[in-house]
C-alpha cells in the first residue's frame, strides 16, 4: 500500500503578466496556495515518515512571501512558470529526507483556480 503526506502552505506576493492583453498585465498581488503531494518512501523507528514541523519550514524557506515576483524571477511569473519553479525548490530543499519523495505541487492562484506540477515517470 503506498502512502503519501500532503501539507499545503500560503504566501502572498505581487506580480504583473508580460505579453498579456488582459487585466493582469497591470500589477496586482494573491494569496497563493500550495498543495506540496510527497510519497512516503519509509519511517523513523517511531513510525513516522518526517516531522511535519521540518517539512514546513522546508516548504516556506522556498516559497516567495511577500515578494514582487518579476523582481525574483527571470521567467513570466505565470501561475505555470511558477507552479515549475516552487517544485523544483521545494524538492531540493527537502533533499536532506530520504523517507519522503516530492510528487506534486498543487499551486492555487486564489481559492477556484490552480495548476499542478507533477514528476514525470523515472524523474
């Protein structure tokens, strides 16, 4: 049976679209949402994978609170873009757990819309 733990996390930032004909083209902020999915690959001798306190200070050490994302991004901070850069970075700073294997992140642009980054097979 496979197990997996998810925590979800926030942050707000602001950010402006390049090459968008639309509203979001000007500057505007959210509060995002990430759903991070990790297989649970072993456990402690006390039964559990990680600590949920690590894992979240893992997390939010990657994520850009309050930050003005074209400022900290080279790419089109598109909710796309973004989803790719927060996995990658969420994964590397949990390279120190050998029990837990980041799956997905789950990035939520506002509570109804959000976009996955998923590891492919054999990643």
């Amino acid at each position: 049976m496979k197990k997996f733990l998810k925590v979800r996390r926030n942050f707000d930032s602001a950010h402006y679209l390049n090459n968008y004909d639309g509203k979001c083209a000007n500057l505007h902020g959210h509060t995002w949402f990430i759903e991070s999915l990790f297989e649970v690959l072993g456990v402690h001798e006390n039964g559990i994978s990680e600590d949920f306190k690590k894992v979240k200070a893992a997390i939010d050490m990657a994520l850009p609170d309050h930050a003005f994302l074209n400022e900290v991004y080279k790419d089109n901070p598109t909710a796309e873009n973004l989803s790719e850069i927060l996995f990658k970075e969420i994964d590397s700073r949990m390279s120190w757990s050998k029990n837990l294997k980041l799956k997905s992140a789950n990035l939520y642009e506002g509570p109804g819309s959000s976009i996955i980054c998923e590891r492919g097979e054999g990643e």
